[in-house]
C-alpha cells in the first residue's frame, strides 16, 4: 500500500495476471509498466472490503500457481554525449560513475538524456554529479523511506 496526497494506493506486482472484471485496476505507467497494477481509493470512494480479499485472494493464487513474468534484461548502457565529455573532463567524476552499478548508470544515463531542451540536461548533469561522486544512485534517497 502506498499514501499519497490525492489517493491512497493498493499495489499487485503480478496484477497483470489479474482477471479485473470490475476493471478496478489501472497501470500507473502505460508502456513502462508490464506487470505492475494498482487500485487507488480516494477519500469519497466507499471501500468493499469483500472484493478487495478476492483480488488479494486471486494474487495468492496466482503466486502459488508460479505465475509471474520475468524482467527483461536491458541493454548495455547508452551513455549520451554531455555525460561522456564530462566523464572525459573531470576523472573523478569517470571513476566513480564506473564503480557504479550497471543499473545506477543507466539510471543517471537516462535520467540526463531524457530531457529535451540541453539547458534542463546540464542542470540534470550538475545535480547528478555530486550524487555520483558519492557512489549512490538517483533515487536512493527514496529507499527504506
């Protein structure tokens, strides 16, 4: 389960495998999300206690029966230019992104390069070098919250 300021939000890792007849369960991230559902109940919305015991029910089942969908493994690493020629500028900064983990540097990776405009990935490089430089990851301030 998960508060958040709008909603509060029950989660099935393997919802997908779900048979969702009320349709209750939403993927919060179309196209990113593969097997990730949730069902979010809002402070007016009134709760039936029953259906949500059939669906957690439903999930055990599911588990038991071994349903569940592997992770695709990602590709290597594309790291784009602004972060390369920093890399290449302050070797500090090289050696600690490569201490990283695979998934820490596509982490960062991505982060810089899905920005459009090149101003907002400078701004995404500056913050991310300090955390960089401190072998953690983008979102580690978010874990064991």
């Amino acid at each position: 389960m998960a508060n958040f300021k709008n909603h509060l939000a029950l989660w099935f890792h393997q919802g997908v495998f779900l048979k969702d007849e009320t349709k209750t369960l939403i993927n919060a991230q179309e196209g990113v999300t593969k097997t990730l559902r949730q069902w979010r109940f809002k402070e007016d919305d009134k709760i039936d206690s029953k259906l949500i015991f059939q669906y957690i029910e439903e999930a055990i089942e599911n588990a038991k029966a071994g349903k569940e969908m592997k992770p695709v493994k990602k590709k290597d690493v594309s790291i784009p230019l602004l972060l390369k020629s920093a890399l290449a500028t302050d070797k500090i900064l090289e050696k600690s992104f490569y201490k990283l983990t695979p998934g820490r540097q596509r982490e960062y990776a991505e982060y810089i390069s899905e920005a459009k405009r090149e101003a907002t990935q400078q701004k995404r490089l500056d913050k991310s070098s300090e955390l960089i430089k401190k072998g953690v990851g983008l979102h580690d301030k978010y874990k064991n919250c």
